[in-house]
C-alpha cells in the first residue's frame, strides 16, 4: 500500500465516517421528506471522499454531509503557502487530512443556517484537530443563540473549562466579514491546531460529533412551522449573499481547497441554493430586519440580559427580539 | 488644497466623469423604463465618488455605473501588499487613481451581462491605464461574440495593431475560473500597466469609452425580446454562481479594495441580482445548456467559422449555436 497513514489516522477517518451515517439518517429524518445522495470521488493525489447531499426537503432547501480522508505530498506552492501563513517546526511534504463538514439551509426563513465541521491532519511527523459549529440565523432571537451556545459550552466543559470561552472568542473572530463590519451569524465554537493527547481529543471531537444533533435540532423543531411570506424571502436571500461573500472571500479551507485544485464541487457545497445582492439595501427603521442585524455582532450570549446593550451598536432591547 | 493631484489626473478624471453621465443617459434610453439613481460618497482618506444605479429595468435586472476619483498615501500594509503584487521602481506611497466602472446584469436571459472598466492611475512619479470590456452571456451565440470582438478589435487598431491580439488574450487569461476550468464569458479585451504617451493613451481610452454603447446595445436589442421561461432563468442563476465566484475570489480590484477597506456597496455593485447554487449540476446532454457551456474557453472568434472545434473541448457545430 502506498498510502502511509497512522493508525490514528484511521481511527479519526473511520469517526468520521461513522458520524457522517449517523447525521445523514438523522437529518433525514429531521427532514420528513428529502433523502441524501451519496456522491462518491476519489482525489487523483489520494484518497477520496463522500459527499452526501439533500436538496428541495420539507425542512432543508440545500445542504450537505461531507466526509473525505486524502493523503499526499504538498507541491512546492502549496508548500510555500503553508509555510506563509503557519510556520512548521517539521516541515513535512507528507499529509493525511480527515474531517467532516455539514452545512444546512433551511427553505423556511426563521430556521437558522448551521454549519459544522471536525478534521484531524497530519502533516510530516506532527498533528492536530480542529473544528467547529457555528449557526447563522436570518431573523435571531435571543432564545436560539443561547441555546446553541449553551450546548456547546457544555461539551467543552466536559472536557476542558478553558475550551469554551477561547473556542467562542475565535469563533467570533473567524466568522467576520470586515468589509461589512458585522458576524457571519450568532457564532458558537472554533477551534484549529488543537495538539495534545491524541486520544482525549478524539473523545472530544467525537463528543461535539454527537452534540450536533442535540444543539440543532431544537432550534429548527421549534421554527419550522413559523409562517412567512416574499419579504422573509427576500432578507433571507440578502442574508444568504452575506453568507456567500464570507465563504468565497474569507473562508481559509475554501481558499486553500480551491488554490490547491480540490475537487471543487465538494469545496463550494457550502453556498447557498439562492443569493441576492441589492445595490445599497437598508433595513426600514423599526423593521424586524434592522432588528436581525443587530445580532451580527460578538455578543456574550449567555450571560445576555434584558435591557442589555451590545457594545458599538445602538441600543435594542432583546425581549422585543425574541418575540415573533 | 491638501491634494496633490497632475493636471492631466484631473483631464482622466473629468474624462471618466463625462462619460459617467452620458452613459447613464444612455443606458436609460436603452432600458426604457427604469433611470439610474446617484449615490455620492466621500472617501475618507481624500476623494470620492458617485456610483449611478439602476434596478428593476424593463432591460437591466440589477445594474450600475460607478465613477470615483481617490487619492492619499498607502499605509504600510497595502504598500507590503503592491510591493509583492507589482514591485515599483519608485515605490512612492502617494497615490490618485480615477476610473469608471460598468456592470450590467439584464433580466432576460438571452441578454448577456456586459462589464468594463477603465482606469488611470498614479503612484509617487509612476503612472498608467488600466481597463478593457468582456461579455459574459448565458446562452451565447457566434453571431454576438464576434459583433463584440469586432467592435473591440476596431478601436484597438486604429490605436495600436498590437493591441487587440494582447488584450483579447489577457482578458481570457484574467477573466478565467481555474476551479471550474471556464472562462467567465466569452471575453473582450482586458490591458493593465499601459505606459507611454499619456496624451495617446488617454485618446485611447476615451475612444475604449465611446465604444461601449455601439459594442454592446446591438446585442442587447437583438436578444432583449425573445421568450424565456423558468428554464433559463435557472440556467441564467447558475451562470450568476459562477460570476459571483469570479469576482469575490479571483478579481484583482474586489480583492485590493476589500483588503484596503475600500467602500463596500460600490466594490461589490458588480454581483448579480439574484445567484444560484445546485450541488454537482450538470447540463442535460443535447440541451442548449450543454452548447452554452462549449464557449466557455478561449477562442478566436473573429476567426472561427462553422463546423471548427475549440481545442481541448468536445466538438460542437457552431451553426447551432447560433441558432436561437
């Protein structure tokens, strides 16, 4: 066998592999409708993955389940640009890269967008995790942020008190568009180049693997039945460009998939089925959209209070937002 | 006055600004119904500009025509930044720049988008243009990507022979998506970094100007009434996917001006109204869809004749391409 992955390499892929069955059942049947397809690739340099996609659901207008494990050699530019952007002590050609990723649209404009994604790499004779989950609403309120904060807070706890407020932080930090000065959504956790005990972080990522479930579910049980009409559409579309903008312009995995000539329908099932952009779009003053935008902003969550003003934005009162 | 602006800066700018207007006047006789509306910004640093507008048209879904005249001194990251990208041999931080910009994204999907831009520039002693005009249509046909090279390839000759064989190649090299192996449209002419006689240079760049309008209202005229279903807008929304990606991952002048913080809704104007996603589309074999795809690699239209294959594609029939 050409191939050279550790045996922990292949615990993490077949993790994922498992986890990536067991999201696809389950979100099917969150469904009600919609099945998913399994689009199976193999990659030229090594490996290969199965994309699982669901389309036109009852509940998801778009989205997928993705699971690949692919090993290789860096070439030179790639492994230039890796030296750029994340200096390594050993400094190997060598990688084997496994990871799961799920990203959901919803057709119903009050059930949130959410995103997940878990991957262990090895490159030379290091290794590490990463990760995340992160919920992008279109109309917030108050009571799915915190609930979806709340879950992942309690993974974390499990097993590192320090992992929750770092992870949100940079959460925070990594789902921001500068050029429009507001968060990709509500946040949740990230974390990249998680070293350590190899075992306690593959309990770790299995645990946020079945945390999933748990921390969605709710939040979209809870909306899916919210009537709504054109004008929900329209915001969400105009939502759904934001979201394209931070995947095409900022997003680092599809930056690098897409300069390393990745398979590229795999690297952009992220974006959204549809996406609109209006030249100098307002919300109208009073409106539940100018409400929504407020939301965009790094906010404590769960420790929020009626009454409370988020820092830099003007005021608003989170009572009025979480009502519907 | 703080500024430091050339006496020939203010002629480009004044050019480009006439011709902001006229083709404002234009391009709202061509739609017929709606009118472009101005949205005039300060920039900070020193300068502005007025970005014109039309939505909603009776021709034009989404559409604009920005002029903008800027000026001030680099700060030390976008000067790390120019220095990697052009290396200057006076590497001044003062800098103007004055350009025009024009996208227009028609609703009829038998219309195709049009872009140009033009643009001159100053940096400490250095100075050039930049600029150029490519289609991007749907459903393209020879008849139209030949109108639009000829009319292309006339101003270049009567400036410099040499010109449209360069730009007409630089433009399907820029204009290019290396992720889907596609060029964005069937290209036009793309130049940069021109320098020379500034008087001939500027000559040539009004004449670019006045080109516009006899390049593109044929096209549009000609396809702007021909029936269209639900089909082609599917196919016309895809197609927007693929423009969207182009210009939030790979153009220069959206990547430069969201990294320098430049201002947001005139950076981005050029996006579609309305784009689509759809997990691992492929044309049904036979449909004109699948011939649309065909002209999406460089070409030398104005040579090509019937029954000739593009290289590196599968062979089509340019007689039925055209046919509508």
């Amino acid at each position: 066998m050409e191939q050279s992955f550790s045996p922990f390499g292949l615990r993490a892929q077949a993790l994922f592999r498992a986890l990536q069955s067991r999201l696809c059942e389950e979100l099917a049947e969150l469904d009600g409708k919609a099945r998913f397809w399994l689009d199976a690739w193999d990659r030229p340099g090594g490996g290969g993955g199965h994309t699982a996609v669901i389309a036109d659901g009852d509940l998801f207008e778009k989205g997928g389940v993705s699971w690949s494990a692919v090993w290789g050699e860096f070439d030179d530019e790639t492994t230039a640009r890796l030296e750029r952007s994340q200096p390594a002590e050993t400094p190997g050609r060598q990688f084997f890269a496994t990871g799961i990723s799920i990203v959901l649209h919803p057709r119903n404009p009050y059930v949130p967008t959410v995103h997940a994604n878990f991957r262990y790499l090895e490159r030379g004779a290091d290794s590490w995790f990463g990760g995340g989950s992160d919920l992008t609403p279109v109309y917030p309120t108050l009571e799915d942020a915190k609930a979806f904060h709340a879950a992942w807070k309690a993974v974390c706890d499990r097993h590192d008190p320090s992992y929750y407020p770092r992870f949100k932080r940079w959460c925070d930090e990594y789902f921001y568009l500068p050029h429009r000065d507001e968060t990709r959504g509500v946040g949740g956790i990230f974390f990249d180049d998680l070293r350590g005990d190899q075992n306690a972080l593959l309990d770790f990522v299995r645990d946020c693997g079945e945390t999933f479930m748990p921390a969605y579910a709710p939040i979209a049980q809870r909306r899916r039945s919210q009537p709504y009409g054109d004008t929900e559409r329209y915001f969400q579309q105009l939502r759904r460009g934001r979201y394209a903008e931070f995947n095409l312009v900022y997003d680092r995995g599809t930056a690098f998939g897409l300069a390393t000539r990745g398979r590229t329908e795999s690297i952009l099932m992220s974006l959204p089925p549809v996406a609109r952009w209006e030249y100098g779009w307002q919300p109208t003053p009073g409106s539940r959209e100018e409400q929504a935008l407020k939301f965009f902003t790094p906010r404590d969550w769960l420790s929020e209070r009626e009454g409370e003003t988020p820092s830099g934005r003007s005021p608003h009162r989170p009572n009025e937002l979480t009502s519907t």
